[in-house]
C-alpha cells in the first residue's frame, strides 16, 4: 500500500489574545475551520501556557504526493488569512 503523510507546523504570534481564554477560543475556531475545509487532521501542539503564542500542527494523507503538496499550500494560504495573528515560523515535510 502506497501512501505519502504531509505535515505542516505553524507557530503563530496573537498580539490580541488578552488570556488563554481568548486564545483558546480563535484557536479552536481556526482548528475547526481547517478541519471542515480540507478535511485534515489539525491540533495546538505546543505554547499552552502562554496566551500570545501558539503552536499549530496541519496533518494530511493521500495516495499521490501531489494532493498532499496541493492541500498542505492550500491549508497555508487559509491559515495566513484567517488568522488575526502572525505567522512567525512554519515548515511543512511530506514523508
């Protein structure tokens, strides 16, 4: 069986996240969006403690490399717009 696995991680910078409440709230709208949108699997992996400072991870599969690459750029653009934040690192591996 044939299959590529594409990850995408995201740190992201809420300059308007005034606590974890309100952080958790525009992450979980932002999970939910890529989640229904793309129909990957998306989750906060890392900055729990801290409520300007995220850490995003995007999960793909597919049996051709292409739709991967092709889901995976478009999860990003989607991420870039939507958010009310900065993307201040991301990197995306197909395996």
């Amino acid at each position: 069986m044939d299959f590529f696995l594409g990850y995408c991680a995201f740190e992201l910078y809420l300059p308007g996240s005034s606590s974890l409440k309100d952080k958790r709230a525009e992450i979980k709208s932002l999970l939910a969006k890529v989640r229904q949108k793309f129909h990957v699997a998306a989750a906060e992996v890392s900055h729990h403690d801290k409520w300007q400072l995220t850490g995003l991870v995007v999960v793909a599969v597919a049996n051709e490399r292409k739709h991967v690459e092709d889901i995976l750029e478009k999860v990003i653009g989607f991420v870039e717009r939507q958010t009310t934040g900065e993307v201040i690192s991301r990197s995306t591996e197909i395996l």
